[in-house]
C-alpha cells in the first residue's frame, strides 16, 4: 500500500523535484553567459573590419580579474560554475584579442610596431602582436601565483585578493565608457552587447544572492549594472544618428 502511494505521488510530481533541474541550468547560464555579449561585438568587428568602436582594454580587465578570481578560488573555494565561469571568459577574452590584432595587423598604415617586450608603459595593451597579450597573461599568471601561493594562508589576502577580482570586474565597462567619451560616439560599439552586459550583470548579481556568493560577488555585481546603465545613457546621449544600423 505504501509503495502504491509513493508512485501515484511521484506520478502527479513533486513540486521540489524540478529543482535540480533549474540548478543545473542556472549554472550553465553562469558559466557560459557571460561569452553571449560578445557575439555581437564579434561579428560587428568581422562586418566592419575595424576595431576602433570596441575597447580591447575591456579584454585587459576581464582577463586579470578572472586570472585573479581562479587564485582566490584556491584560498576561498566558492561556487564551481563560477570557477569554470572564469575558465571560459579568458579563452572568449583572448579570442577577442586575436581578432583585434588580425584586423588591426591588416589595417596597419605606420610601420612603427610596439612589442611586450619593449617595456614602453606609453604603449601598455597597444602591441602589435596577438603573442605580446599571450605572454602578458603568461607573467601575470605566474606572479600571482608565486604572489598567492606565498601569503595563500593569510584570510586577509585571501580576501583582499577576492575582492580585488570582483572590483576589478565591476570595472569591465569603464574602458568602453572613456571610450566612448573619447570618440564622442559609440560607433562601432554593438548595443547588443551592452544589453546583454545589463541583462547579465542582473542575473549573476541575483544568482549571487541567492546562492550567498562572497559579499564582494553582489556588491561589484551592482557596481556593473550601474556603469551599464551609463554606457546605455550615452548612446541615448550621443544620439542614433551615430549608428547606421541597431545593434
């Protein structure tokens, strides 16, 4: 009798039992959402070929604050699909970057060219080669793992260090806004990417929250939407009249 009633009950559903479920989903979502933004700017930079509308510096900030996000998981072990989250942002960073560096090789008019190893800060993240990010990312891997593993008992480097990841992420719009305000415009920038940096910035900030992130995850998840908002202020400000085409 009680197996009878225990298959008509799983028969008509358990109400918790989808949860597992929508976990699951909520994590791939995390761990592969945050590449989504830049399909837009991707193909945009293919269509056009030019680059001068997206601010590769925005690479230069995803790829540290990930590359610091990994080490603090060693110190702080937080929630996987936001370790894996970082995995995928550095290759989806790099991939950016190659293509950058290829459109800009084949629209190159100076033959003055500026290397890694120049050691030029006037020309910081404005070499000419796809290999001088590679071995930029490279050095900084390996100091901040020397750096980490060094002080990787200390809680209070540990936690200076994750929210020195999270606060450096929070910053992710800031190139493309200075940009932006460069130029005047926001030509070359996709707004699709924009959106779904607005769109995605709520969703891990609700996904931190819910899941009880460490606090430096919400608080600069915040901070992003804010600066979103701002980027999607100057479009409106700059006017449309800058963008033959939505998106």
């Amino acid at each position: 009798m009680d197996i009878e009633m225990e298959m008509k009950m799983n028969s008509e559903g358990d109400p918790t039992a989808s949860w597992p479920l929508l976990s699951w989903l909520a994590s791939c979502i995390m761990v592969f959402g945050g590449v989504v933004p830049y399909v837009p700017q991707y193909q945009e930079i293919l269509r056009t070929s030019n680059t001068e509308g997206f601010s590769t510096r925005v690479c230069l900030v995803l790829l540290v604050a990930n590359i610091l996000r990994i080490f603090f998981w060693f110190g702080k072990q937080f929630e996987s699909p936001l370790l894996f989250q970082s995995m995928v942002m550095i290759l989806t960073m790099l991939a950016m970057l190659h293509l950058c560096c290829s459109v800009q090789t084949a629209n190159r008019v100076s033959t003055k060219q500026h290397y890694f190893t120049d050691l030029d800060l006037r020309y910081f993240w404005s070499w000419a080669r796809f290999e001088d990010y590679l071995l930029f990312c490279f050095s900084f891997t390996v100091l901040s793992a020397l750096i980490s593993f060094l002080f990787l008992d200390s809680v209070l480097f540990v936690e200076g260090l994750g929210s020195l990841a999270v606060l450096t992420e929070a910053m992710l719009g800031v190139p493309q806004l200075l940009q932006n305000f460069q130029n005047k415009s926001t030509r070359g920038m996709s707004i699709k990417m924009v959106l779904l940096w607005t769109a995605g910035d709520l969703f891990k900030t609700t996904y931190f929250l819910v899941n009880e992130a460490p606090s430096q995850f919400w608080v600069c998840g915040i901070a992003q939407i804010c600066i979103d908002i701002a980027i999607l202020l100057q479009v409106f400000f700059y006017g449309q009249e800058t963008r033959t085409k939505y998106g």
